[in-house]
C-alpha cells in the first residue's frame, strides 16, 4: 500500500542566495542597538551598498534595487528578533507604513511595487503577543491597531491591493487584542468600533465578485479569527454570503471549514440555506483538498443535528467507500472518509441498509472478496499500529518503574522492533507483514502521523463497514480468521496479551527486587 500525506504548508520558502549571501554580509559585524525603525532601514541600506561597492553619489540611480534589497533583509531580520520589533516602531509609524499613494492594482505584486509592506507583513505573521498584563505592549498594540484602522479609510480603490492587504493586517491586529481583550463586551469602546470594521472589511471581500485574490484572502482572514476562537454573533452573518460565494473552487475548503466554526452557534436560522448550498455542492467535481473537508463539514452538520433534506446521502456514502477501497491507500483521506463514515453510521436510523444497498452496486467494480480484503488488511495495519502505540506505552511506563540498576543493564527496543515482535504475537496466519503489502517505516509514519483516537476510529469504522459485507464468498475461513483478529483487538484481545506481559514483567521485577535484599542482607551479615 502507498502513503501519502500533504507536506507541510508552513515549510518557509529558501530565500535567495542574493539575500542569503548578502545578509550574512550585513550580519558578519555587529549591527547596531537601534533607536528606531528608520535607524535599521539607513543601516541596512549602507552596509549593502558597501557590499556593492556603490558610492553615496550612486545611491540615486541604484534607489529601487536596493530598496527591495534592503527590505528584504529586514525581512530576514524580523524573522529572528520578532520580540524586539515593537520597541522600534515610533508611535507616529515612521518607515514602519503603508503608502497610501499607491493606488495599485490587484493583478500588481506586492514585493515589486511596494517592497516597504514587506517588513510590516513579517512582523504581523510572526510576532507573538506576550500578554499577562504588558502594559507597554498592550498600549503598542492598541495603537497598532487603531492606526491600521484609520490608514484602511485612506484607500480610494475598493480593491486596491494594499488595502486588502491592510485587512490582512487588521485581521491579526484583531486576534492580538484578544490577548489583552478575551472578552470584547468588557473590552474598550474603541476595540469594539475597530472591530465592527473589520467584520465589515472581510464581508466586503468575500463578498466581491471582481477580484478572486480579494475573495481568498477575506475568507482567510475570516477562517483566522474562527480559529483563533474569537467568536461574536457578528460572525453568524457571514454564513450567507460564504453559502453564496462557494462557486471557486480555489476558496471552497476554506470556506467549508469557516461554515464549520459557525454552523454548530446556529439554531435552525440558516437551516433553508444550509440544505440548499448542501445540495448544490457536486461532491465529484471537488479537489482533494476540498473533498476531505466537505466530509469534515458534513460531519459537524450531522453530529450538531444541523442537516435538513439532504438529498445525496448514497452517493456521498458511495463516494467515501469507493476511496477506502482504492489500492494506493492515502492515510489522511482514509481518514476523512471514515470519520464521515463513523458518524453517519451512528447517528442515523437503519443506516446500515445504506450500506448493504451500495455494496451490492459496488460489487460491479469490486468482487465481495476484495471488498473484504481491502478492508481487513487496511484493518490489521491499523491493529498492528494501535498495538504498537499500546506496547510503547507499556515499556515506557515499565522503565519508569524498574530499579536504578535494572535500567543500566536494560536494553533499549526500537518501533522496528515491537512491531515484529507484534506481529510474531499473534497467530502467525492472522497478520504476516509480507501480505500488508506496507514496509514497517510507513507503519512508523501512520503511528507518527495520525493519533491514537484517530487510528482507534479508522478501526472501528473499517469493521463496521466489513460487518455489513455478506460473508458468502471464497476462501471464507481465512476471513473467519481475520475477523476474529480485527474483533479481538477491539474486545480487548489485545489488551489481555499486554496484561499477562505486565504480569510477566511485575513477577520478574518482584524477583530482582528479592534478590537485591538478599545480597544486602549478605553483605550487611558479613560486615
């Protein structure tokens, strides 16, 4: 079987061996305590037109290379000494600004045209309120926001690009005086103000239908703020126009998981909506990304007691089998389709002749052998990780209890290592790790990549399913024999082997612990 997991988004991008090369250079003597922003921008400045051997008389001719130069480093500097920043922005925000005279175009790029929002950008994504009563940090960070505030009113296009992207900012501005401010009721008149303009902001740009950079970035700065649980019933207003807007494919899994936050504060308000926005959506046409979160969002509307007259329930249930019964198994997917799965399964009437009704007409495809197979061998994987997440914690905790002495001369067990010996545990026609088809390292990635509950669902979802497969097919009594391994595991098959190991382990523990008595009890006798 393939594993596939997404790779890290917040991976940062390698800057360029330019700015690299010429940082260094910049950082190679001892840079300066500066008193203010501006000191760092004329210091950064020079030393890189030092670099170039550029003379003050050039400087002129060569402003808007080393401009993007110098900001550009800053960059790289904020990025290491983010706590220091706020004590150099003047209150005033002198070099610290947004240039309200450009007027540019969305189709623009930022690091071309305005390289100064630069550091104002890194400073936003990577600063970290301390909190716990900093009243000079609290006073910098009110005034932060109010200033960004008011500069918002200054931009004359509806869409210029800087002023999307001071909502980006007021967005994050928005989240840090929630640090100072957990409860905006309570919170300063002007806080609140601040914060009814951004709401409205963000509504402006998910709402637009003229710039699909504007669209994205209000439904992440909206998902931002639900994540950051800051929670209003403002923000219950902005399930329309997101049910509305669902028509990019590029914004839809975002937009899904802001529909996620919010649906579970709602009543049966936005019930007609829902089930219309629902219905609409073509499960076949979503990417994967979108796909996995359409499954999470169902599953919120169904365990909330949110859902209406759905009217795709068999194809979707279709779709999520079809997907664990694929050969190159993702393991994130699996478990998107199985959470889904497991709360159908338990929070509908009869869903199970569901189940059997699309297994007939999967049959087309697979035989009830495969159907069968791909199921319990997905399944022992799982047993095999779970018991081996068991077992970890079964050594650890033996460690902790041993004796000073039996930990030196204890040796240590690698993952490798107890998954064999799991395996080899069990009856040897029950799980051979040949017929997984998985080498063990990836079973090591799926105990790395996805938590104990998480496994334990995927588990339980798979023998749910595999219980609903007619057992009238060939080869019947291998299947008896993976079923019962697959069952046990689940009636604490599994546990009972760790409790006789424990007691194994607690009797020779006991031994050595005799044994320790008696050579002190000789050694004080011969004293």
């Amino acid at each position: 079987m393939n594993i596939v997991f997404k790779p890290d988004n917040l991976n940062k991008k390698k800057d360029s061996l330019e700015i690299t090369t010429i940082y260094s250079f910049i950082t190679s003597t001892k840079i300066p305590k500066f008193r203010k922003f501006k000191d760092m921008i004329n210091h950064f400045q020079k030393q890189i037109a030092t670099f170039y051997n550029i003379e003050a008389s050039q400087i002129s001719q060569n402003e808007q290379h080393l401009k993007k130069l110098t900001y550009h480093c800053i960059c790289r500097y904020i990025l290491e000494n983010t706590d220091s920043m706020f004590s150099l922005i003047q209150k005033d925000f002198e070099g610290f600004d947004l240039p309200t005279e450009l007027d540019i175009p969305i189709t623009k790029s930022i690091f071309e045209v305005s390289p100064e929002t630069l550091p104002i950008l890194y400073f936003v994504k990577h600063y970290k309120p301390k909190g716990d009563g900093n009243k000079i940090e609290r006073e910098f960070l009110e005034n932060f926001y109010c200033h960004f505030t008011q500069k918002y009113f200054l931009f004359r296009s509806k869409f210029c690009l800087l002023k999307v992207i001071c909502v980006k900012i007021l967005t994050k501005a928005l989240i840090w005086m929630k640090e100072y401010y957990p409860c905006f009721a309570v919170a300063p008149a002007f806080i609140n103000e601040n914060r009814i303009v951004v709401f409205s902001a963000i509504a402006k740009l998910i709402s637009n239908n003229f710039s699909l950079y504007a669209h994205q970035t209000g439904v992440k700065c909206l998902l931002q703020i639900l994540r950051s649980n800051i929670y209003s019933d403002d923000l219950l207003k902005f399930i329309p126009p997101l049910m509305n807007v669902s028509n990019y494919q590029c914004t839809l899994s975002n937009i899904y998981k802001c529909i996620m936050h919010l649906i579970v504060h709602t009543k049966h308000e936005y019930q007609t909506i829902s089930t219309d926005f629902l219905n609409r959506q073509n499960i076949y046409e979503l990417s994967y990304e979108s796909r996995n979160t359409f499954f999470d969002m169902m599953s919120v509307f169904i365990s909330n007691d949110k859902i209406g007259d759905y009217q795709h329930w068999e194809a979707l249930v279709e779709l999520s089998i079809h997907y664990i019964l694929l050969y190159f198994q993702n393991y994130e997917n699996l478990l998107h389709c199985c959470h889904f799965l497991n709360i159908y399964l338990n929070n509908f009437e009869n869903p199970h002749e569901l189940i059997q009704k699309i297994i007939q007409k999967v049959t087309k495809e697979y035989s009830l052998l495969d159907m069968k197979y791909q199921f319990q061998t997905i399944a022992k994987i799982f047993v095999l990780c779970c018991a081996s997440i068991l077992e970890q914690k079964r050594i650890l905790e033996q460690r902790s209890k041993n004796s000073k002495k039996s930990k030196e001369n204890e040796t240590q067990i690698s993952k490798e290592q107890i998954i064999q010996q799991l395996a080899e545990r069990f009856d040897i026609n029950l799980i051979k790790l040949e017929e997984l088809g998985i080498p063990i390292d990836e079973l090591i990635l799926i105990e790395e990549q996805l938590s104990s509950d998480d496994q334990y669902l995927i588990l339980d979802t798979l023998l749910l399913i595999d219980q609903q497969i007619p057992e009238k097919c060939e080869n019947n009594n291998d299947y008896e024999n993976d079923n019962r391994i697959c069952n046990n595991f689940g009636n604490g098959y599994l546990d009972g082997e760790i409790d006789q190991e424990e007691e194994k382990e607690e009797e020779k523990e006991e031994e050595i612990e005799i044994e320790e008595e008696i050579e002190i009890e000789e050694e004080e006798n011969s004293d």
